[in-house]
C-alpha cells in the first residue's frame, strides 16, 4: 500500500481532508462526493461554487437576465416566452437545479434554471 499522506487533494463539495481513492474516483466520506482527480486538475479551482448562465458568464444576486427559450408554466395556458427579462434575480439553492429566484412579470415569483437564462 502507498504512503498517500497529504497526496490527495480536499473534497471540492466540503473540502474534507479525509479522500480516498477508490478505483479511478477520489471519494470523500464525511459528504459522500466522489470525482475524478483529473476534475480538480483542471483550470477551475476547487470547490467554485460559482452559477453561470446558459453561455458561461457567471451571475450574481441583482443582476438582470433574459430568457432564452420558451418555458412552459404549470396551471398557466401560456409560458415564459424566450427573449423575457427578469430583473434583480436572487442566487439560491434550489431543488433540481433551480438556482435563480425571481419575480417575473405577469407570473410572480418563481425559480429558475441558470440553464435557460442569459445575462442581459
């Protein structure tokens, strides 16, 4: 067994010390994430917890965004139509990737995807 004190880099999810491998994985025990150790490799830092928008720019609590594909809305006839701005968003961590709370004009408020969104 190799002497792997110190080797192994600190979860990106918890940044637990405590990883191991396991197979071609890093895995950490104290929040259970596993990863590749070529992900903590590469150019992000670990453990950037930054949200950005469908074209990779990264969003903060305030800003405005638009729209950009049609969303269907439950119990409403019509969706958010593509090309709609929603202004003065709110980073959250929302459920199934929902990471925006927002007002949207003649629907409320409601969350959203950063994947459906651009930065206006």
């Amino acid at each position: 067994m190799n002497d792997t004190t110190g080797a192994l880099p600190p979860c990106p999810e918890c940044s637990g010390t405590y990883t191991y491998e396991s197979g071609a994985l890093l895995v950490c025990p104290e929040c259970g994430h596993e990863w590749a150790p070529a992900d903590t490799e590469s150019g992000a830092p670990a453990g950037d917890t930054s949200i950005r928008d469908a074209v990779g720019n990264v969003l903060a609590d305030g800003d405005t965004v638009t729209v950009v594909r049609t969303l269907k809305v439950k119990g409403s006839p019509t969706g958010i139509k593509a090309g709609t701005k929603v202004r003065n968003i709110r980073l959250v961590d929302g459920v199934d990737g929902h990471d925006i709370d927002c007002k949207v004009d003649g629907f409320g408020s409601m969350q959203l995807k950063s994947s459906v969104v651009k930065k206006a």
